[in-house]
C-alpha cells in the first residue's frame, strides 16, 4: 500500500508532487510508478545540476493516489529511475503477465494514477456497489469536461440526411457542466458579447438551434449499427429533437466530432412522437418506440434502457 | 418612433411611472488605513457566476481595482485546432464613469484602446505558456480584466498595471479549475520596467520595459525584479493557501 503521507496532500499550480517512480520505503522491491491524471502535468525539474521528470499539480486542490488493477513485473531488476526505458517493453510483456505476477521477478511495480481535485480523500469516496462509470455523484472539478474520445456524450439531433445526422452535443456523460455552460448551454448560458472566441464565431441568428454555444457532431450512416451497416437508413434511425447516447469516435474536424452508436446501450434516448408534436415515446425493441396513450409507433434506432 | 413600431401595444395612459423614495443613509466614514509602505492587495475569487471563473483584486497601496472573468473552454467554429486558442481582453469601464460631482471625464485621462490592445497581448503571451492548452482541443478559453478603479497617477504606470493584471487572470484561472502549469507572476520596478517568472524565478516568459535606454544593466534590473517577483509570488500562493 503506498503511504500517501511522504507526498504533499495539498497542492497549487505548479508544486511539485512526486517524482514518477519511488521506491517503497520498507520494501525496495516495491517501486511505485505514477502516471498523471487530471488536475497533473509531466515536467523537468533540477536538482543538483540533473534534470528529473516529475509530477506537478497544474489545479489547486488535494492529492489523490488511485491504484492501477494490472499491476506490472520488470525483470531486468535495474534502479527505479532507469525504469522509463523499457516502459515499452514493459508494455508488450504486460498483456502476457497481467493474470499471473512472475514469481522470479526482482521488483513489483505498481502504478499509480495521481490526480488533483477539490475535494479531500474522505468525500471521494464512492459506493463500492456501483460499477465503473455507474457513479451517481458528477465530480465537479474540472473544467475539462470536453468530449474525447471514447467518451459517452448525450446529443440533440439537429438535422438529418440520407448520409448523416447532425447532432449538437449536450453533455459528456458523468461530467458535470460548467458554470458557463461552455459544453451543453442550455440557453441560459450568457456568453461574452464583448468578444473572444465565442463573439467571433457566433452569431445568435446563424445558431441552428436554441442551444447555444455547443460542439457538435455527425452521426455517418455507417456508424448507427454494428450489423448491416450499408443499409442504413438514418430516417428510420433518428428524427430531428430526439435525445442520443453516443460514443465520441474521433474529434473529427473542425466543426463535428465523429460520433457512433453502434453499441446496444447507444442509441436514441428520449424522442416524441410525430416529429416531435406527440408524446414522450419509449422503446419496445432496439428499433422501435411507441407513444404510451396514442399507440403511434416509430422507427427509431434505440438505445437499451437498462 | 420606429416604422415598423406601427400599432405598438402600449401600456394604460393613465401610467405613472414607478417613483422610489430616496434612501437615506449614513455615508460610512472611510477610516484611511495609516498609509504604511506597502499595503497589501486586497483578493477575492468567484464573485461572478455567469462565468467559469472571476476574481477581484483591490491593490493595497493604490486605487487601482481589476475585475476578471474566465469563459470556456467553449468551441470554436472554423478548422481544426488541437490546442485551445486563448485570448485576453484587457478593458477600462470607467471611461464614462461618474465623478462625486455628477460630471464625466471621458476618460481623458486614460489610456487609449491601443494602449490596452499592447497590454491585452502581453498578457496573452504569458498565459499561453502557462495554461495547459493541449488539454482543451477545439476550444476557446476567453479571459477579460476589466479596470473598475484607478487613479489617473497610475494609468501610467503601466508595469504596476500589469502586475495586478497577471495576478487577477491567474486568481481567475484558478477559479474556474484552469489546468495551468505555475503560478506565473509579474516583478515589476515602479514606472520602468517588469518581467514575468516562473519556476520560483527560474524561467522568464514576459519581458516590458517602458523606456529604452542602453546604459541599463538588464541583468540588475532582471534581478530587482525577481526579488518582486517572489514577494508577490507569496502573496498569492498565501492567499491561495488560506483560502
């Protein structure tokens, strides 16, 4: 267990935190590895005339260690700060070695992801029931809150074609929004009318939409499903208004992030009938919906709801 | 009235407008603190809400006020870019303001936009240094300091300005959970010069000097203002402990 009490608790921009392997004090055999997690940067940093990588916190907060499951052997057995070399080597052996720790090895790594947030240790904590990315509480630390990839994002279909479907992106899932809504204005999000990059660019009567400032993103029509992907008809997918669960492929160009849901748990979330002038609908297999009171049924590609 | 005003719906005729009776307060007597040497600024973090990040600074030993707020990182439309595009805006709102005796001055004694735009863009250099722009892809990180109060005496001195400037950004930054990678700080030698630092003075990535003149010893005036420099660095990093 890493005795969190030999590195600073609390931190400002630019303190030092750790170097990025330690060795454990009462077993040498032990060697921590740390790789930086949000709110933490890489950088040099002198001491007695050499040049060391360390980790330093870029936000104000507390200093948070969270273990790494796979768990890594070196065998080479050479000092811990001569580690950074075969860092890839270690990467290829790690795919082999993940299940069963070598017995013969000289030295355990164990890797470390160091973050910085507001809160301290104690008010982290989560319930262990939940899984990973089940966590009901958002954490409200940061302000990178952007889409990137891989993430789950929830998006408001603007517009559709035979090849695409426009989308804006609301949220990125678990994450909260900022103050300013700069991710998922909700169109009480006031932005700078006096300039900076949102005056320059946007212009109320050219938004599609009453959301505001967000990022958008396409849906290709090769991107909706898994099976049968060249038949894909995106009217039978999407409707413009409907709410979409969907994971961030690529940050794409300029103008969109590449989305997909080609997963069963992606898909359309929320959507009303009758272009949007019925009710709430809600899905009966993973392509069709249906309106509770008026029994309408549309087509939709639908996300699991459970 | 407008040409397509026509048919305005129009309030009752009989309206009067709403009239409040005057407030009658005790002005509060200003005790004047015994003008020490130095007084220390006055700092407060997160007085807006409709931005991500603001702070106040109220210079001690002058009356000099700065407002700043941090937008975004919000998108940016047109091509692809992999970092955040920072930008600083450096305004004077009180270019029309009130005197105790009703009048305006206009802001002649102010300096003019030009001035600010040289100011703005220093600012922005240093800060795109020290914020982690990598972290935020295609988006826009906007920073305005607004001068709520100065005195005209020290609209020209512009690296006191500045420094009260970088202060108020990087509280502002702070605020808002900006990754940035130091508390980046300006040293300043009164009406002359200032460099900005980091890595507790062992980097410079801000260099301003008012006049130019070659005798100077650049090296002497680098030094006196790092010793500034860390001094305003503990204030900071005082206040953002206590905080």
């Amino acid at each position: 267990m890493l005795d969190s009490s030999r590195y600073p608790e609390k931190v400002l921009p630019g303190d030092l935190i750790s170097p990025l392997y330690d060795i454990d004090n009462n077993n040498e055999k032990i060697v921590y590895s740390f790789h930086p997690g949000p709110g933490t940067t890489i950088t040099k940093y002198k001491i007695n005339s050499q040049e060391h990588k360390v980790l330093i916190a870029t936000l104000k907060g507390f200093v948070h260690f969270e273990e790494l499951v796979k768990t890594n052997i070196d065998s080479e057995g050479k000092e811990s700060e001569k580690k950074e070399e075969n860092d890839t080597e270690n990467k290829n052996k790690l795919a082999d070695e993940l299940e069963a720790p070598e017995v013969n090895s000289d030295r355990i790594i164990k890797k470390y992801t160091v973050i910085v947030s507001k809160e301290k240790k104690n008010e982290m904590m989560q319930d262990p029931n939940l899984q990973e990315g089940q966590q009901d509480e958002v954490n409200n630390d940061f302000a990178n809150n952007l889409p990137k990839e891989g993430d789950i994002v929830l998006c408001k279909v603007t517009r559709i074609s035979a090849q695409k479907a426009n989308v804006e992106i609301l949220v990125v899932e678990n994450n909260n929004c900022l103050k300013d809504s700069g991710v998922g204005t909700n169109g009480a999000g006031v932005s700078s009318v006096t300039g900076g990059s949102g005056a320059v660019t946007f212009f109320i009567s050219q938004a599609s939409s009453d959301l505001g400032e967000t990022f958008k993103g396409v849906i290709r029509s090769q991107d909706v499903r898994a099976t049968e992907r060249d038949s894909v008809k995106i009217t039978e997918c999407f409707k413009p208004g409907d709410i979409v669960r969907c994971k961030v492929l690529s940050l794409g160009d300029g103008n969109n992030y590449y989305l997909t849901t080609a997963k069963n748990y992606l898909g359309v979330v929320f959507a009303k009938s009758l272009g949007g002038a019925g009710e709430l609908m809600y899905a009966i297999d993973w392509k069709t919906m249906i309106a509770p009171t008026s029994q309408v049924l549309e087509q939709r590609k639908c996300a699991k709801p459970f | 009235m407008n040409v397509q005003d026509r048919r305005r719906l129009l309030g009752p005729p009989n309206a009067r407008p709403v009239a409040f009776s005057k407030v009658l307060e005790e002005p509060t007597e200003i005790s004047n603190v015994s003008s020490n040497d130095k007084a220390l600024p006055y700092m407060k973090m997160g007085l807006l809400t409709n931005c991500n990040g603001s702070s106040y600074i109220e210079s001690g030993d002058d009356n000099l006020m700065l407002i700043t707020s941090v937008y975004g990182p919000k998108p940016i439309r047109g091509s692809f870019t992999s970092k955040a595009v920072l930008t600083v805006h450096l305004e004077n709102s009180i270019a029309t303001a009130n005197n105790s005796d009703g009048s305006t001055d206009d802001g002649k004694n102010f300096n003019t936009s030009d001035d600010y735009k040289d100011l703005s863009f220093f600012l922005k250099n240093i800060f795109d240094s020290v914020v982690q722009l990598d972290k935020y892809p295609k988006s826009g990180i906007d920073i305005f300091v607004k001068v709520v109060n100065t005195d005209s005496a020290n609209t020209s001195n512009i690296p006191k300005l500045l420094q009260m400037c970088c202060n108020g950004i990087l509280l502002g930054l702070v605020d808002a959970n900006m990754e940035i990678s130091d508390l980046v700080g300006i040293g300043i030698i009164s009406h002359e010069c200032c460099v900005s630092f980091i890595k507790n003075g062992l980097e410079m990535c801000g260099f301003w000097k008012m006049k130019d003149e070659d005798e100077q010893d650049i090296e002497e005036i680098v030094g006196k203002c790092k010793e500034n420099y860390l001094e305003n660095k503990y204030l900071i990093s005082s206040y953002l402990n206590g905080d």
